[in-house]
C-alpha cells in the first residue's frame, strides 16, 4: 500500500502544541515529522515528539484495561472494569458523601474535551477538587493582579521588538518554536538578552548575558528600576495607566543601584545596560517559568510586570510582557463551575491526601497526569497514594503513578487522540485526530465517562459524538472562521479572539483600568539547609530543569538509564570527578546520581533533570519539599539547597 501522510496537532504539555504529520503504511505510523503549513511549527518537530514512536509502540503503552487482583495489575474486560468502577463510584458516595472522591486532572493531554472529565465529577457529586497550578500558578496570578489577564501579543509581534529580553527562559529546550522567531528578529537587528542563573543553550543566541544569583530576579528587576528613576527615564505617562507608582518607586529606592546589584549577583555596569535596553524600547519580557516557581515568585513576575509598564513598554508593538498565551479563551466551557465540598492543594498533595479526614478521600482519579513523579515530596505523595482506598488512572503508558492505581484505564497516545487544542505558546488553534485508530483495547476519555454516566443515571452529561462537541467548544469564534470546518479546511487558524497586541487600546481589564504595581517588598523566605557532613560541598541551589528528551515523565530512547545525572562548576566539588557515583542530599531525601561537570555554570547551582521516575530512583522531587508560592498556589519547586558527596 502506499504510505499516506496524514496530520494532527501535538497535545502534551508544551507551549508549541505542533502540527504534526504522520507517515502511515499499513495503518502503521512509520515517521513523524513538523507540518510544513503551520505558521509557528515551520516544518520540524522537537526531538521529544519526534521520536514519540518509541513510547507509542514501547513497553510501557497500556492497551488493555488493568485491575489489581492479588497486588498485581491484570487484564480485564471493559464491561467488567465499567461496572467495578461503577459499584466503587455508587457505594463510597453512599458510604463517605461524594468529598470522599478526589478528581486529579492535570497537564499531561491539554486537549479541550479533558475538561468533560471535571463535568462528570461536578454532576455525580460534586467532589473534592484540586486547587493550584504546580506549572504557571504564581506567574499566572501575579498577571491576573497587575494586567487583570495573563496573555501575551502576538508571538510574531516580536520582529517589532528592538531587544527581546529572555528572563529565565530557555526556548532551545522549553519551547523551540520560539527560536526561529528570535532568529527572525536577531536578523532584523533586534538584541537579545538571556537572564538566567543556569548557562544553557539559549545564551548562544544572545547578544548580551546575564546570570544573577538563584532566586534574586526581583532584586535585579528592582535596581533596573532604580535606574530608571534615577536617570528620568520612566515613561511620563506611568502615572497615568499606573496605580501605585509611589509605592513602587519607594520599593526601588530602598536601595541604591549598586546594593541592588550586589544582591542580584551582577555587575552594575550589567544592570545599567540592562535599564538602557528598557529604555530603548520597544523591548520585550518573555518571562519563563521557573522564577515563580519560588516561594515569592509571585512578587518576582510582579516586578518584571512594573518594569515593563513604568518604561514604556507595555502598551507598545514590540514590547509587552509575555508569561503566557490564554490557549482557553476561545473555547466555550462545557458546564458551569460548581463549588466543591473540598479542596486538596496541588503543590501539597501528600500531605493534604494524607491529613484529609471526615472522609478521607477513598477513591482517587487520575486524569492527564502522573504525580507522583512530577509533584514535591515524592515521598509523601507515594505513601499517600498507597493510602488511597481505590486509585483509579486513566493513562496510554505505565507511569509511576499508574503501577499503584487499583484500575488502570488505557486511553490514546498524542497521535490516536481526538481533541481540540490551543496553545500557551501562541494564539492558534488546532483540531487533534486520530492518525491511526486506537488498539481495540483502548478508549477515549470522553467515551469512558459517557459509559459511566449511563451506568450512574447521571442524565444530564453529553452523550454527544466527539465532533459534536467540538463544534459545541468552538461555539464562540464558529463565526468568525475558526469553526470545525475551518480547522479541518486549513488547520491551524489563529484565534479570532486574540489581538496583535494584548493592550492595543492603552488600559488594561483590571477593575479601574490601570496596571497595579507591586507596592510593597516580598517576605524573605527560609530555605531549610541540609546537613553537613564529612566530604560534602558547600549547599547548592537545585535546578531541576526541562530536557531535550523527556516530555515532563515521559522519556525517550532509554531514559536516564541507570542513574540521574547532576551537573555542577568543577569548583563546587573539589576532589570529584565526571562520572563519579555521587550522593546528592536535601533536608528531605538522598539520591545517587553520576556526577557532570560544566565550567560554565555557576559554582552554586546544581542541575538535574525534570521529570525523573521515582520507583528508578531518578526523581528529582524526592529531594524538593512541598511549599507553595506566595501567590497562586504553585509549587516552590527552586527553592532547594543540595550538598553532594562521594558514594562510600
């Protein structure tokens, strides 16, 4: 048979989401590569999904649903798996009241239809809820305070941008699409700028480079500003679309430039040419995420936000400060929110499931996530999900957290799912199709809940076909050329909802109009050392960072291997060498890891990477405590200090 191409659009959990298109012979996926007609996408995919093959057709795929019958996972029915689910469903509501049922829904697929999954729970209960947002939280909610939305201009407004400052964020890994763009613009004649403690690839595309102490961006964004102020160089309308300049202005002058620069760990000359590039706008902020994944991360996004409005910068082509995209905003929910008896705190899961009495949860769902491997204190949130009477997960692979479930639901892979996407990354919107049919075992979410809801007489849920609801989810911009039709027709569409520029008509949609800058300092927050012992090194801040190869948990090739690797300055630990079996030891757990060395980091920072399993002993979460953010309820993930020694 001829080998046919066929597309679909990328759902993990990336700001790109990727048109794709799939090589098929013989109903059998052969290759994978970029869509050459989407605009973001241009022709070329991730390594990660262009070698997701290796997970589809690997050892870890669930094709058949799985019930723990004598502490082992074995195959079942579907009517069989149905009605147990059922019984389980029915008789804990009865027993315990419907808070005893916890629904987890996560990342790991951003496809619209997952959030039919929060309308069952919400219909048969309602449930208890997770609360938080371990990725974007603080960030998202320091925007929400300042602009009243978190969304960004244009992606391709940047080829207006005279310097492009990248705070704390690595697209060569986090977000490749982008670098084309910055490419464009770099040949265009705009600057760009890498902040960011950790040296990484991304540095290679920058004209200038910084690499402040951990943690300390709000103390660099600060005496930006104290420049600003001191040399006359804040927008003169700042007082006009700025509530809380004085206090702002207060919070800058506490310190002269110099003491700000001290306590960013940067040059003065380094934070005056950064004010200069502020100054001489239009300059772009795109503001990654790791800053706020601190306990005052909030403040830090906060002060970046201040210092792209007081210089200018904000309201204009080629400027703004760009955190995220509103990928959702187009899309018409699928039922009204209803309040929950009870909420479990994302970024504290463990301790939550665990303390959580009158009930207790006894039954868990696990939708479009795993975490175990992705939350802090892996730990904790293991014993708390062996605690769990009835865990319930709904996966296409065999995670971490899926070898502890009860019932384990087999559900598509990115290239058999049928969803609608948008992206955190830019405005366009794309329709998910199945590039080859999913194995007889396996089912869609959304046909796994209506099944359900038949069984529990829950009336109300949609039993409508897939493309109908997605013609329901595009209701609001059907009109405007982004229907289904249209998606099919020409793909990707960009958003009808999104504007070129966020805040083209010069205010924002905060209550009054006007950007809310930060007005008072961050609390300065402890950060528990571990101890010291014989032949350790001095206390390293952990970064535990995106890689090229891993999809969050979900590693191409082999993995990691035997071990987890820990990459550190030579100088951080004398007497070491590269490829040592080293011990790695927070105030809250110890790995081994084979130890990298890397002259251009910095001498106190440590970095591992993200998205570890834990039973393998490769997760880096077993040694970050669970704290959340000052705002936002995110995860405090970088606020982590290691030491590392030899292996006796």
């Amino acid at each position: 048979m001829t080998p046919q191409t066929r597309r679909t659009t990328c759902n993990r959990d990336c700001p790109d989401a990727c048109g794709i298109v799939a090589t098929v012979e013989n109903e059998r996926i052969t290759a994978l590569a970029g869509d050459p007609e989407h605009p973001v996408t241009r022709g070329f995919l991730c390594f990660r999904t262009s070698r997701f093959l290796e997970l589809q057709d690997g050892p870890q795929r669930v094709r058949e649903p799985l019930v723990r019958r004598g502490g082992a996972l074995v195959p079942a029915s579907w009517d069989e798996v149905l009605d147990l689910l059922t019984e389980r469903l029915r008789t804990i509501r009865a027993e315990s009241g419907p808070a005893a049922i916890f629904h987890y829904r996560s990342g790991g697929s951003l496809g619209i239809l997952k959030h039919l999954t929060d309308l069952f729970f919400d219909q048969f209960g309602p449930c208890t809820e997770k609360v938080g947002d371990i990725c974007s939280g603080a960030g998202e909610a320091a925007q929400l305070l300042d602009f009243g939305v978190s969304d960004s201009n244009d992606l391709f407004d940047l080829l207006h941008s005279r310097h492009i400052v990248l705070w704390g964020k690595n697209p060569t890994v986090s977000n490749v699409h982008l670098v084309p763009v910055l490419k464009d613009a770099k040949a265009r004649g705009t600057e760009l700028v890498s902040i960011d403690p950790v040296h990484h690839k991304a540095a290679n595309l920058c004209d200038s480079v910084l690499q402040p102490a951990p943690g300390r961006d709000y103390e660099l964004a600060m005496g930006v500003a104290r420049v600003l102020f001191d040399t006359g160089r804040v927008d003169p309308r700042a007082a006009e679309f700025c509530d809380h300049l004085p206090e702002f202005r207060a919070l800058a002058e506490a310190r002269p430039a110099a003491a700000w620069a001290a306590a960013a760990g940067v040059e003065l000359a380094a934070l005056r040419g950064l004010a200069d590039r502020y100054a001489d706008g239009p300059t772009a902020t795109l503001i990654g995420w790791g800053m706020q994944r601190r306990q005052r991360g909030g403040a830090i996004v906060r002060a970046l936000d201040a210092l792209c409005a007081i210089s200018g910068n904000l309201f204009r082509s080629g400027g703004g400060a760009s955190f995220y995209f509103r990928r959702r905003k187009a899309f018409q929910a699928f039922g009204p929110k209803v309040q929950a008896p009870r909420a479990i705190r994302e970024p504290l899961l463990g301790q939550d499931l665990l303390a959580a009495q009158a009930p207790p949860v006894r039954l868990m769902w696990v939708t479009a996530g795993n975490p175990l491997a992705m939350l802090p204190d892996s730990a904790t949130v293991a014993k708390a999900l062996d605690a769990v009477e009835f865990l319930v997960v709904a996966d296409c692979l065999l995670t971490d957290t899926a070898k502890r479930a009860h019932v384990v639901l087999p559900v598509p892979t990115l290239l058999e799912d049928s969803d609608l996407l948008g992206s955190y990354g830019h405005h366009w919107l794309a329709e998910s199709r199945p590039v080859v049919a999913m194995p007889p075992g396996v089912r869609h979410e959304v046909q796994i809940f209506q099944a359900l809801a038949e069984r529990l007489g829950l009336a109300d849920y949609p039993q409508d076909s897939l493309d109908q609801l997605k013609r329901q989810a595009l209701s609001l911009v059907a009109g405007q050329g982004a229907g289904l039709d249209y998606l099919r027709k020409f793909g990707a569409v960009r958003s009808p909802v999104a504007d070129p520029l966020l805040f083209g008509s010069g205010r924002v949609p905060t209550p009054n109009g006007k950007v809310q800058l930060l007005d008072a300092p961050p609390e300065e927050v402890a950060v528990a050392v571990p101890p010291e012992r014989q032949g350790s090194s001095a206390p390293l801040w952990l970064f535990s960072n995106s890689t090229e190869k891993s999809q969050a948990s979900q590693w191409s090739g082999q993995g990691l291997g035997e071990r987890v690797w820990i990459a550190v300055h030579p100088d951080a630990v004398p007497g070491l060498a590269a490829g040592d079996v080293v011990l790695v030891e927070s105030a809250v757990g110890t790995l081994e890891a084979a130890l990298r060395l890397d002259a251009t980091q910095r001498v106190d920072v440590a970095i591992m990477p993200k998205g570890g399993h834990f039973d393998r002993g490769h997760a880096a979460n077993a040694l970050i405590a669970a704290r959340a953010t000052d705002l936002g309820l995110g995860a405090a993930y970088l606020d982590t200090l290691v030491r590392i020694r030899a292996r006796q």
